[in-house]
C-alpha cells in the first residue's frame, strides 16, 4: 500500500523515518518497531561512470529531463547531480564513508574490498527493479515514487542497482556508494536525494565444503559477525538485536537494530543473496551475501545534524566543524554539530478541493506530486509540508485538503516578499499540474 508522504500532523519520528526502508529494495536506518517480529539552473552536472574511467561524463540537463511523456524529473533533483557529498573527505557523509570503508580494511585486509563510489546515476528500469527481483506491481515502480527519465530509464533508487552490474563485471568483494533518488515527503528527516552505501561478498564451493557447513549458513554467519563488528566500529559497545525481514532479493533477510541513546535504531538491512541473481551473473556455483545502509541516518545519529538540509548547504558555520579523521566510535569524546542561530519559519496554508479521478482512474493529485511542486518552487527553503485538515462534502461529492507549508532557511532570514512569491507559484502549479480547485 502506498504511504502518505507529506506526513499527517500527529506523526511521530518513528514512522516519519520508516520511509529509508518504504521501497522493499532499499535499505537504511529508522527508529526500530517494537521487537513483535525478530535558482539559476545549471545547463550540466558532472559525474564518473566508473571508478575505473579518469574522464568524468558530463550529465546535461536534456539527459534527465527530458520531452518523454514519462519524465519527473525537476530541475531541483537536476542540481543535485554530480555534489558527490559522499566523496568529501571533511563533509559528514564523507567522513561515515570512510569510517566504514576503513572497518572493511582493518577487518578483511587492504583493498580486499574493492570500492566504486562514482557510478553514473542514470540506470535502467531492468537495473533498478527487475535485476533486484523488485516485483512488477511493487509500489516503488510507480512514477508516484521513482523519477523516470523517460519509459526505460530512471534516477537510480538505491545502490542496489548496480549490484547485477558489478557481479557481471567480475567483481567479488565490493562497496558501492552514490546518491540516490526518490520522490519522499518533506519533513528534517526526508529529502528526495540521499546516499547509500551498499556492500556484496561473494563465496566460493570451496569455502563452505572445507568448513563442512552449508554454504547459506556460512554466508549469514560471516554476514552477521562482520555487521556486529561494524555497529560496534560506528556506535561503540551496544546492545544489538537481530530482526527477521524481507527484501525481495535476499533469503534470509534480516536488520540489525542497536540500543542506542535510549531507544532501538535500525542500522542496515541485509542477507544472503537470491540464487537467482548469481545464476543471472554467471555465478549459480557460488553464494553471496549483501547489505546496505543509508549515510544520512548515521550521520544525523552519530553527529546530532537536527535537519537533513544541512549536508547540503555551504555555510562555513555547518562546513567548519566537520574534518576528516574526526570520528570516534559512538561519538564519545567527539566533536558534535553545534546549531547556530535558528531563523524564525514561515507558515503558509493552503486549501484546495482534490480533483476527481478521471474515466480511467487516474488522478493527477498525490501527496508525493504536492511535495514535488512544492520542492520545485522551494528547493531547500521549505522544511516541512503536513495536512493539517481534511473534510468531505457530500454536496458536492469532493474532499477538501489543508495543508500547512513551512519555510525556514538554515542560513539567514527569510522575507514575506520572496515566501510570498514562492507560495503564489506553488498555488498556481498546484492548479496547473495537479488538478486541484483551491478554496
């Protein structure tokens, strides 16, 4: 079932989180359920293809945003290509990078683990779902959740996305990391860019045959003792939990959840891959596991970043207290984001009749297709978007929506004059994309 993206007003944190995990083939860190289950835009961005290629490929604007009947790309998704937060050595994302490219080091040995974090962005809907075993009629496929390019191409979603890639191209013991993206709800903890890391090692007949265990016993054992590890390499002695989970291309699946500031926090999701992938990569003698887990949740944890807009922004006062080299496990004794001068916010309701469903059914209305106007008009000004009211009219046969908008800059004061002037394109796109009859 699709989930409500602009979050309802008695929202707690904890389902605000749970969207890192809402695409089944996606995996981050979240607040833990009860334990019931075990604006001037750039004509071009620039990125690498591969870890392997020194020349970078520039990525135009006319690559993503297209004339396709299909594209949903937005020139503020655009702008985000090619940051590459997660190869900056002083910024936080980086430095988590690092932290736990470091781990794999120490625990496997130099380069054992070989890492691509430069991979080009654009992928394949075979790429992003089929070769992950996403389902056909899974949620995550909907143009309501992913950004399409065009019909046969989309702004990756997940990492996880080259892994069929990788194991094609020979590689057995890698970590991937880069931006992905998808369309998400507005609130601190929810951007539609954000970051993962993935990791795969893949096992040979002989590994478990000389063990005498069995090669999916052997995988979840060494998969597990090397998360634990890195848990405690990231928060220090903790208290840690195993819960049983489903990802469609792992089995068994599970997450690792930590005890940690006084309530449980999903680490990462993991597991033993499908068979069904090795037999695709050519590899149906071998077994594999996988994992994967979002920078921006570790961070704003380990670091105490209140608001997931800062890792984006150029102020010196959020930049300067970040250096590489800075971590301490668990954050003890470390350095944490000291907040400077939070600016007053800006509240802006808008009421407006949702459109009926057309012959077919469609409807041009989402709440994902709301945060998306609103994004595109905003871009980091805005903080947050709830419904604050909804009633029916029998009369007319139409549902009334009002929802409340929040504007704030991290960086200075904002003026009625500009939040104005944002909120009048807001309302007039709201018509004009979505439909809507505003009160």
């Amino acid at each position: 079932e699709a989930r409500s993206h602009f979050h309802r007003h008695a929202d707690t944190s904890a389902n605000m989180a749970m969207s890192a995990l809402r695409m089944a083939s996606g995996f981050g860190l979240r607040h833990a359920l009860p334990a019931t289950r075990a604006r001037v835009v750039p004509q071009a961005r620039t990125v690498l293809t591969r870890a392997t290629i020194a020349e970078p490929v520039v990525v135009k604007r006319e690559d993503v945003i297209t004339g396709d009947a299909n594209n949903n790309v937005t020139d503020h998704i655009f702008e985000k290509i090619g940051y590459n937060l997660h190869k900056r050595p002083d910024h936080p994302l980086g430095i988590i990078k690092s932290v736990i490219e470091d781990y794999f080091d120490e625990t496997f040995g130099k380069d054992t683990f070989t890492s691509f974090d430069d991979l080009y962005p654009v992928v394949s809907t075979y790429a992003n779902f089929d070769s992950v075993l996403v389902p056909p009629d899974h949620v995550s496929r909907s143009a309501n959740d992913t950004y399409y390019v065009d019909a046969e191409n989309v702004l990756r979603c997940h990492t996880s996305a080259h892994q069929l890639e990788m194991l094609k191209d020979g590689a057995t013991k890698f970590l991937v990391t880069g931006d992905v993206y998808r369309r998400d709800s507005i609130d601190a903890t929810h951007f539609p860019v954000f970051h993962q890391m993935e990791g795969v090692r893949v096992f040979e007949k002989e590994e478990w045959e000389s063990k005498g265990v069995e090669a999916v016993d052997l995988a979840r054992d060494e998969l597990q003792s090397t998360l634990e590890g890195l848990a405690r390499h990231l928060f220090g002695d903790v208290e840690m939990r195993w819960v049983d989970a489903y990802f469609p291309f792992t089995e068994p699946s599970m997450e690792l959840e930590i005890f940690f500031k006084g309530e449980w926090l999903e680490v990462l999701g993991c597991g033993v891959m499908e068979m069904q992938i090795l037999k695709e990569a050519g590899l149906e003698d071998k077994r594999a596991w996988a994992f994967g887990l979002g920078l921006e949740r570790l961070a704003m944890v380990l670091f105490d970043v209140p608001d997931i807009r800062l890792f984006w922004s150029d102020d010196k006062r959020f930049t300067k207290q970040f250096k590489a080299g800075m971590f301490k496990a668990g954050g003890v004794d470390m350095q944490k984001f000291k907040p400077y001068s939070k600016y007053p916010p800006c509240l802006k309701d808008v009421s407006f009749w949702l459109p009926k469903d057309a012959e077919d059914g469609s409807n041009a209305f989402s709440e994902n297709n709301l945060c998306e106007v609103v994004r595109d008009a905003a871009g980091a000004l805005v903080e947050e978007g709830k419904l604050i009211d909804e009633f029916e009219n029998p009369k007319k046969g139409l549902t009334s929506n009002c929802f409340r908008i929040v504007y704030r800059s991290m960086e200075r004061s904002l003026t009625d004059e500009e939040i104005n002037a944002i909120q009048d394109k807001v309302r007039e796109n709201m018509v004009a994309k979505l439909g809507v009859e505003l009160r």
